[in-house]
C-alpha cells in the first residue's frame, strides 16, 4: 500500500498521511504485491534514496532473517536485491 502526502512548505503535510482520504489522490494505492505480509516480511523500512535515483527505498528482512533492499519507484517498487544472508530475525530495528 502507498499513502501519498501532501506537499506543504517544503515537506509534507502530516495529516495527509493519516487518512487515505486525506492523503494526495484521495486513496491509497497497491505499491507491492505478494510477500508483504507482516507473517512473510516482519521487518520493513522505508529510508532516504540510497541508488541516487531520487526515490526513497526499502529495506526489508523476511522471516529466514534475510535481508533485502527494494529501489524504490512511482508506482511500484523494484526488484529486490539481497542485502545479506546473516540472520537478522533476532533483531529489534535496523536502518
Ligand atoms: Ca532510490
């Protein structure tokens, strides 16, 4: 699921991103499909564009604690590519 914020000063408007009705377009949108339940993929965070392509990415640990790292994109995100096969499950929070 995607909630798109509203621009507001620079940012972006905090409220917007509270309610998809609030939110730019009114709804929210698919952004990814299978594999993004929090049983198939515990541990998700978005992080500031780290491929230079200015689009925020993702980061993402499934259950197995491999991690992986998603290019962000407009409507959907990219392929996956993995990050590191250490087990990160015991884990709190990474980023
Ligand atoms: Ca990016």
């Amino acid at each position: 699921m995607l909630r798109k914020g509203k621009p507001s000063g620079g940012g972006v408007d905090l409220t917007s991103l509270a309610y998809a009705a609030n939110s730019l377009g009114g709804a929210d949108i698919t952004y990814g499909t299978g594999g993004w339940l929090k049983t198939q993929m515990p541990h998700v965070i978005g992080t500031p564009d780290v491929n230079k392509d200015n689009i925020p990415d993702i980061w993402a640990v499934d259950t197995t604690g491999t991690m992986y790292f998603y290019t962000g994109g407009r409507t959907a995100h990219g392929s996956r590519i993995t990050a590191t096969w250490v087990n990160w499950n015991g884990t709190l929070a990474f980023g």
